[in-house]
C-alpha cells in the first residue's frame, strides 16, 4: 500500500481517530420518508461507502429545527428523538467497516420555501429579512428568541445523533444556509451583537457549537464547513473568510475545519460541473491551513483521481481530503486501490446528471455512471451472482448500454460476443467527448473498455449486426443496444401537426453528431435548432463559434439550455458563448426556409425574422434503430436496451445495461 501513502495515514479529529485521509462530505441523497426521517436506503447508501473503504463519512443535512424543511419530506429532521434509532442503524452499519460517521447539522434560512406544506406554513429564518436568491421569498428577521431556539435545536440534534453511537457533528456555517448568512457582511444587517463586526457576526455560530459540547461532551467531535468566500460582490471574501476561520479557531470549540465556498447563487462554484477542470478549492484550503495551523483541515470539490488526492495531502495543502462524487461513482475506490486494483475505477465524469442534478429537482439521488447508487440493496456490491448456467449472449451495439450489458453479463460467467458497426466503441458518448469542455466523457467510455478487456469480452468492431450472422454465432440471448440516430426532418413535438421544416431543400441540413464529427460541412453561417433543452445544442455552437463561425441557436423554450440549469454548466457555458459572439434566441420557431434563409416565427405573437445561414443542425428528435428487432425476436430471446429501446440519456442506457446483463 505504498501507492498514495500520504492517503492512508490515520489523523485524529478531537477524540476521534480516522483510519484515512479520504472523507465524504455532505450531499443531498433525497431518500428520506414522509415523516422527514432518514431510511435504511439512506443506511444502505453510506455503508457502502464505509465498506469501500471511506475514513470518514457525513450524513446528509441534518436540520436542527422544524422551521427548516429544505427540498421538501425528504430533508431529515435531526431535532427529533424519532431519528435516534435510524442512526443507531447507522452508526453500526458505518462501524462495521473500521469508518467513522458524522451528522451534518444545518438550518436552511432562507434558502426554502414557506409555502411547501400545508400543515407548515411559517416565516422563513434569516438575520436581517432578506429574500432568498433561490425562491426570492422575504425572510423574517431572527428575534432573540428565535436565536434562542435554533442554538437548542443544534445542541439537541447533536444529543441525538451523540446517544445513538454517532462519532461527531459539523456544524454547517457555507453555502448560504442560515449560518453562513450571519458570518456574511452581504446578508446580515444587524446592529446588535450578532451583526456587524467578525466577531459579532460569528457569534452565533459559536453559540452552536457550544451546544453541541454543552450535550454531547469531549469525547464527541465538533468540525465547521466554512464558505471562505461567497464568489459575491459584498458578501465573504477570501480576506474575510480568513479572518472568519482565525477567530472560530480561537475558540477552541472546533477539532476541524471543512472548508469550501460559495452560496445559493453561486453554487456552481461549489460542486463543478465538467466545464470546470480539476480540483477548484485547494487553494482556499490551503490559505485557511496557513491561519488554522495544527487544526485539520478538510478540502473538497471536483477531486476524482487518488493521485490528486495524495499530492494535496503530502504538499500540506489539506489534511483530508473529501472525494464526495468520486464515491457516489464508485464507492469501493478506497478498497480497490488499496489492494492493487485501482485500473478498475469508474470515475466520476462531473456531469452532475445523477447526483446534483436531480437533487435540484427534488429527486432521489442517483449516478450516470453507477446505477448502483441509491439502490445499493438490489444492485450494491455482493448483489451480482454468477450465472447458474452460462450461455451465449450477443450484444449489438457498442455505446455506454451495450458496453455496460456485456461487462455484467461476462462477469457473471456468460460467454459475451460484442458487435459494433464502427471502428470504436462509445457510441454517441465519443462525440460528446468532443464538444469543448465535456473531454471527460471519454473517461466513461474508457473506464468501460476496460472492464470489458478484465472479464474477455469478444468484441468485434466494424461488424454490422444482420441476421445471418446473428444466426452464425447462435446465442442463447440477444441484448439489442443499437442505439438511436437524429432526425434531420425538422419534426418537432412542439408542431406535432407538422411532418417537417417547409423548405429544407433551400439549405444543408446536418445532425448534431455529423456537425461535431465535420464542422467545416457546416458552413460559415449556422443555425442550430433545439427541442431538446440539453448541453448538445450549445454545446455544439460553442464548438463551432471557436472556429469563428457565426452561430444562432434557436429553440421554442423559455431560455435555451433549460435542463444544463440543474447541472450547474449554464453559468459557465453562457459566458463562454457570449464571448464567442454567439446569439441565442430563445421562444422562437423555425417557420420555414427560403432562398433567403431560416425563418423565425416568435411564439407569443408570430412575429418573424430571417436569418442568412448555410447550414441548419436539428437538435431535436431522435428515432430508435430497432430495424432488426422483429426478425430478432421471431428466433432468439431478445432485450433492447438504451436508445434502441427508447432515446434518452446515458443514465437510462447504462442503467439499463446493468439490468439486462444481471437478467440473462
């Protein structure tokens, strides 16, 4: 285990050992109840982590009072005694495995919606009645009661939490929730002791912490997540966040210090999406590290390779090191790097589909590259048996559903063959990868490759699947993973009554994949046209508009992009595409094309314009290549899986892989 040594050393937080440097932070897993309480999913969730090898491991938000409800039922509620037996679940599922385990204490403030239950309607929380920058709702401004009462919360959530065999408590100060909101000078104007000076506006975030100790005594650890700076004109800024940390740390009450940044509108500074490479708050870490001294020192954000990792650790730039999506992706890294097989990795692509992305909505969390997260139970490791009698399975079709069928399939011990009609493998993940910014897909297809090279998969390139050599191999089972291909027609679901684009004969019509694989085809002047609401669309102008080309992207929806919104790219890529001089126009039609060029129709009042252009591109309808399927199913046993089953994104198609290679 001499590989990423630096790693593996134990450190002490307080009174509490931690076998490794690796920690996972916080983060919304959505699998609460109805009562607001954590699941044994959520148990199963974190004993995973803790079985792959994890040195210490935070829950979920934890709120510390009931005025505090977050995302809805699913946001857990600490403060309540009804919680102390799921954590002593908890508590021994993490202890099972040599890890230790800390709840998150947090009150959301502002950052909620009054409104969400019908049974809790309430003024929302803040220091001095300012809105929310995520629900624009009007806060109340905290009396000294109210003060009051959240400290108690905090001191009884931690009791809780201290009585059902839970190692520690960080008190949760970053990302706008209600205490970051004290510490910053933009959301807190208050003139008496909790408002004003450093000093007066961490009062209160000692004051919790002092609860936490007053309950919970010294052999309980008590760490802080700090925002060093809010990335806001006004708010914390790195100088002030230095002196934030320096006078918390004086106070003795903490044994760490997690430290990140940002708040609720600019959080996608916090958890980065693929735009942004490479870890993004080391340095912040290590300014704090510079103030904090001997004081640990937790950093996090974007880290996905162990590497990385180490060299943070043994530059004493941080002293842990959270991988917090590193291990949703794969929760044994830990596990198989220490025992040599670290090229078996699935890493985390940054994608922030499965994870923030549906968090934002609300949505259990998930992961595009292991649909085993949030499903441990049924899909967890220990769960993939061998097969009881092996056979001969034929997949058709080499992108991320194909790819993950026969690798589940061979591991179980079957006997896979792998036809894909091109040269490699990836389907449409490959040209993704090329879109600027998104290169990290490829790790997906590469992380893929090889495993299939690990369990002998019989892959055969530039094979195209007919039935006479299907009838050739003779499997036992056929899984259809063929994928799908863009329509060049124009038909849109939004003018369903219309077959296609009138006029497309006056213009080069391109697909997206076609564009990105040959971008000279499209001209100098390009119009592209979205129904979809994904990266694709702008993806693809960005790329283009580098080239110099002049580019419109033109979609019916309110702004273009609406779905990169939840995965946090919007506020990076909308930048990058104004600077490149590329236009949007959202709430427009493409009416026809003439001699003249694309028509644009408004679709509030049919207003039109028209736009010179060489080429069209329509981002818009996809339609399943399932052209084999009924000749296939008349004489073997056939699943179709991905795209060729119905065109979605990469999350369905793996997951869908993973159950259909567990299904023969």
């Amino acid at each position: 285990m001499t590989k990423h040594s630096a790693l593996w050393q134990p450190i002490e937080l307080g009174p509490v050992s931690v076998k490794n440097r690796i920690v996972v932070t916080a983060h919304a897993l959505m699998y609460g109840d109805k009562d607001n309480l954590m699941t044994q999913q959520s148990i199963d969730y974190y004993e995973e982590r803790a079985k792959g090898g994890a040195g210490l491991i935070l829950t979920e938000a934890q709120a510390v009072h009931g005025t505090s409800r977050g995302l809805g039922y699913r946001t857990h509620q600490g403060w309540r005694t009804e919680v102390i037996p799921v954590y002593e679940r908890l508590a021994a599922a993490v202890h099972r495995h040599g890890a230790k385990i800390f709840v998150d204490l947090s009150h959301f403030g502002v950052e909620d919606y009054n409104g969400m239950f019908l049974d809790n309607w309430r003024a929302l929380w803040s220091p001095s009645g300012l809105p929310s920058t995520t629900y624009g709702e009007i806060g109340k401004a905290m009396t000294h009661g109210d003060i009051e009462q959240l400290v108690a919360g905090f001191g009884r959530s931690a009791r809780n939490a201290k009585v059902a065999g839970i190692d520690g408590a960080e008190v949760h100060a970053a990302h706008g929730y209600l205490l970051c909101s004290f510490l910053s000078p933009l959301t807190n104007r208050r003139t008496d002791e909790y408002g004003g000076s450093t000093e007066n506006r961490c009062r209160i975030v000692k004051e919790c912490a002092e609860a936490v100790r007053r309950e919970c005594g010294p052999d309980f650890a008590v760490g802080v997540r700090l925002s060093l700076t809010e990335y806001t004109p006004g708010g914390i800024d790195e100088a002030e966040g230095v002196k934030i940390a320096r006078h918390l740390a004086d106070s003795g009450l903490f044994d760490y210090f997690s430290i990140s940044a940002g708040n609720a509108s600019t959080f996608d500074r916090v958890v980065s999406p693929m735009s942004m490479p490479g870890p993004q708050l080391v340095d912040l870490a290590k300014r704090a590290k510079e103030v904090l001294g001997d004081i640990p020192v937790v950093t996090a954000n974007g880290i996905t390779e162990l590497s990385v990792a180490d060299s943070i650790v043994s530059s004493g730039e941080a002293d842990l090191v959270a991988m917090t999506r590193a291990h949703i992706a794969d929760p044994l890294l830990v596990q198989k790097a220490q025992s040599g097989r670290e090229d078996e990795i699935r890493h985390c692509v940054r994608a922030n589909q499965g994870c923030i992305g549906r968090m934002s909505k609300g949505w259990e969390l998930t992961c595009t590259q292991n649909p085993a997260a949030g499903r441990e139970k049924t899909l967890g490791s220990g769960t993939l048996n061998l097969a009881s009698e092996p056979r001969k399975v034929l997949v058709i079709g080499g992108g991320p559903a194909g790819m993950r069928a026969a690798e589940v399939a061979a591991s179980r011990g079957h006997e896979v063959v792998l036809m894909e009609q091109s040269d490699k493998l990836g389907g449409q993940i490959r040209a993704a990868a090329k879109l600027t910014t998104r290169g990290r897909w490829s790790v997906l297809v590469h992380d893929m490759e090889r495993m299939l090279e690990k369990y002998k998969v019989d892959v055969r390139l530039n094979t195209t699947a007919d039935l006479d050599n299907v009838r050739a191999l003779g499997p036992d089972h056929v899984i259809l993973a063929s994928g799908s291909t863009w329509r060049r027609d124009g038909f849109s679901a939004v003018l369903a009554a219309r077959p296609a684009i009138p006029g497309l004969d006056n213009i080069r019509v391109l697909d997206p994949i076609q564009a990105i694989d040959d971008p000279d085809a499209c001209g100098d002047n390009v119009v592209i046209v979205d129904d979809t609401g994904e990266y694709t669309a702008l993806g693809l102008a960005e790329l283009l508009a580098t080239t110099g080309k002049k580019v419109e992207v033109v979609s019916s929806k309110l702004f273009l992009g609406d779905n990169t919104l939840m995965n946090l790219d919007i506020g990076h890529l909308y930048p990058r595409l104004y600077a490149l001089g590329a236009t949007l126009t959202p709430q427009h039609i493409v009416t026809e094309v003439t001699g003249d060029g694309v028509v644009l129709s408004r679709i509030w009042d049919g207003a039109t314009k028209t736009i010179p252009a060489q080429s069209l591109v329509t981002v818009m309808l996809r339609d399943a290549q399932t052209a084999l399927l009924p000749q296939l199913q008349e004489q073997f046993a056939v699943t179709a899986i991905g795209d060729a089953l119905a065109p979605r994104r990469v999350d369905e198609a793996i997951y869908e892989g993973e159950m259909a290679g567990r299904g023969v």
